[in-house]
C-alpha cells in the first residue's frame, strides 16, 4: 500500500495525541501542520520534525492526501469544505459538525468530488469496546433491551485552558462528550429513531482553574445538564446523563440489559478498560479481556497504564481508501451521531419527542487481526 501523506490543521491541545501516535500505523505519514496561529504550527512542526505552513499552502501540498481536521467545533464545518474543495480526503475531530444541515452540505460536497469524509471517535475500535460488540453480536446476553450510559463530572474549566467554547453553543456535554458515548451505543445497537430530553444548566459563569487566563470566568450560553432518553431501531430504550453540573456520582458509564443478563462497558472516552458480565442479579464476573491490539496499554497516565491508539480510524480510512471498502469511522455514522445530539437539544428546548431523519449501518466489527493490519508493528 502507497503511503498517503497527512496534512493537520489545529495544532491546540489533541493534535499531541495524533502527531505521537500516527506514526504507530501504516499507510500514513503525518507531513505537515498548519493552524491560525503560526506559532502553535512552528511549535508542534519543531517537536514533531514535521513541516509548518500556513492553511492554505498545506491545502495546496501536493504531498498531502487526507488531511486531518483539529481546530475547535466552531470551525469544523467551513476547515472541512476547505479541504474537500481542495480536492483531499477530510478526517475531522469530533463532534464532526454542529448542525445536521452542516452534515449533509459536507456528505453533498464529498460525493460530488469522490473524496471520503471520516470522524472521530474512534475509541469504538479500543479493544474492549470491540469485546463488548463480539459477545453482543454472539448472544452473550441475548437481545438488548435497555440500557443506560452516564458521562457527568463537574466540567472541563479546571484542566482546559482555554475553556471558552465548551460553554458556547456548539459546546456542552451532549456535543462534546456525546459523540463517545452515542457512536459506541450505535455499533453496539444500531441506529436511534427517535429521542427525547430535559435540557439545563446549573452554573451561569464558569471559572478557569489553569493555564495563563487562570481565574478569568466564561459566561455559561448552552445547556450543561441533559437527561435524553433514546429510542433504538432495534427496540432497545436506553438513558443517558450528559452533565458537567454533577460534583460527584456513582453510576457507571454504560450498562447494556439483554434478555439473558447484563453488560458493564467502560468509558468509551477510551480504547481499552474493563468488561463485566452478569447473568443474574448475584452472579456477575469480569470478562477475561481478548488480547486486542487496540486494548494494549501503551501510555501512562496518573499512574494507570492505558490504551490510547487514537488515530486508528484515520488509519483505517485510508486503508479503506486503498483497499476499496467502506471505513469504520465513516461519514454516515457521524451525520447520525449529529442527529441524535441536535434532536437531543431539540427536545430539551421544546420539550418534544424529536423523530431522526438519518440512520446508518453499524460499522463493521474491527478484529484483533483487522486491527494489527493496520499497525506497523503489532507484536
Ligand atoms: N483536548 C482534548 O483532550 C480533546 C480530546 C478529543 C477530542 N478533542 C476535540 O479536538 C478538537 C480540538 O480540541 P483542542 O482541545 O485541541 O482545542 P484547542 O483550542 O486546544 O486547539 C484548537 C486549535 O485550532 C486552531 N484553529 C481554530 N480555528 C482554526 C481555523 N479556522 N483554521 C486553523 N486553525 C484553527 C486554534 O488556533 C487552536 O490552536 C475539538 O473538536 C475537540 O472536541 C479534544
């Protein structure tokens, strides 16, 4: 397979995470970096012996066919059609855009030109979030009936430091934490169909806890509590509580109930974690983790060692492109994960059940073989 050089635009706070952890796949190399700020380009250019332009020159770069979409949510949709105008495949962060209407602009755009689209997370393909859909898939605890998944914590104005957007429409939970928790209920149980939700916020202003603005507040212009009740094609009702108003709880992150027993899922912010199995109320037992190439600790973090292969869905998408197949992390996914959450502000605005207009496959399970092919090194 022909190498296929990399361009990223946004070079903030994740694009460390993609510039240490390109260089794990094959098939890709990261070649150059660009941002508005040139100085945040020169710095990751410097650290990553990659080349800094400007956006347009890295846009133009004849050594570039897929580039990578790191800027804030805000200016996700215009720095995509950027790049697909530019006539390069587009793989953008999450949430992919803000507006379903957004979605279908980039979905026209991309068909016209023949150029793939695809969108972070792609944490679904960790290996324990893989585990969970293969033991779903084979009956483990036979069809899903229910579920619930919780994402609440007290926010993000403590660690970001520049904090601001997370609280501007566009931001919130829902939108910046909804698309982990959403894409893997989705490849774990298909589409959604309709959804409902109670929507506010607990905090009017929010106070930086870092970084050089430290103690500077943000006004707080979009919900930050969200109960949404999601309604699957399969049948299957599931809850969940997106909030950064909640100082401390004890609910897990997500519990899948089949007919026959219980699945406890890890966070899906993440790739690996542990599985729990239960197939009555006093019988439940962790699952004996598959080795995963994708659940492999590679990186240490307060102490824990954990699995971070952050990257594989571009990686995947550009053997995809190569091998003539559709990607996992693909366009149609995001467009429905983007449907779901506006639904979900929606209905928390006019307190109404929201019906979807988009649905989409599930994405095609990612083995332990599937995944070390897309690894240079998988041993
Ligand atoms: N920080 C994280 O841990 C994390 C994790 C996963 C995903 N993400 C997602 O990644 C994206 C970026 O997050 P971040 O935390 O790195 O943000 P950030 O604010 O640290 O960095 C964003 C960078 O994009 C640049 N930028 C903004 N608009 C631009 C434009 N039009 N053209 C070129 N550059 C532009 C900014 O100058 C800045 O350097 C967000 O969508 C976020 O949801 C972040």
């Amino acid at each position: 397979m022909e190498t296929m050089g990399v361009g990223i635009i946004g070079c903030g706070n994740i694009s460390t995470a993609y510039l240490k952890l390109a260089p794990l796949f094959k098939g890709l190399e990261v070649r150059a970096v660009a941002d508005l700020s040139p100085e945040a380009a020169q710095a990751q250019a410097d650290e990553f012996g990659v080349r800094a332009e400007d956006p347009e020159a890295l846009l133009a770069a004849e050594d570039i066919g897929v580039v990578v979409n790191l800027t804030v949510p805000a200016a996700h949709f215009a720095v995509t059609r950027a790049i697909l105008a530019a006539g390069k495949h587009a793989y953008s962060e999450k949430p992919f855009v803000l507006s379903l209407e957004d979605g279908e602009a980039l979905r026209a755009l991309a068909e016209t030109k023949g150029l793939r689209i695809g969108s972070a997370p792609d944490t679904f393909l960790g290996g324990t979030h893989q585990q969970a859909r293969a033991l779903i898939d084979e009956g483990a605890i036979g069809p899903v009936l229910a579920g619930t998944a919780h994402v609440m914590s007290r926010g993000m104005e403590a660690w970001h430091p520049n904090p601001d957007f997370f609280f501007q429409p566009g931001g919130g939970p829902v939108l910046d934490l909804g698309p982990y928790y959403i894409t893997n209920l989705v490849q774990l149980l298909g589409p959604v169909r309709r959804v409902a939700a109670l929507a506010n916020a607990g905090f009017a202003t929010r106070t930086i806890g870092s970084g050089p603005r430290q103690g500077e507040t943000v006004p707080v212009n979009t919900p930050t509590n969200i109960h949404a009740l999601l309604d699957f094609a399969s049948g299957a009702t599931v809850t969940l509580s997106a909030s950064w108003d909640i100082a401390a709880h004890r609910h897990a992150n997500m519990e899948l109930y089949g007919a026959d027993g219980s699945l406890y899922v890890p966070d899906p912010n993440f790739f690996g974690g542990d599985l729990v199995l239960a197939t009555n109320r006093d019988s439940s037992a962790p699952v004996d983790l598959w080795d995963h190439p994708f659940g492999r600790p590679n990186e240490e973090k307060n102490d824990e060692r954990r699995a971070n292969y952050r990257t594989a869905g571009l990686a995947d998408m550009v053997a995809a492109i190569a091998e003539g197949r559709p990607h996992r992390c693909s366009l149609d996914l995001a467009v429905h994960v983007i449907d779901v959450m506006t639904a979900i502000l929606r209905s928390g605005e006019n307190g109404q059940f929201e019906t979807l207009s988009t649905t989409c496959e599930r994405p095609a399970p990612l083995t332990p073989a599937e995944a070390a092919a897309l690894l240079k090194d998988a041993e």
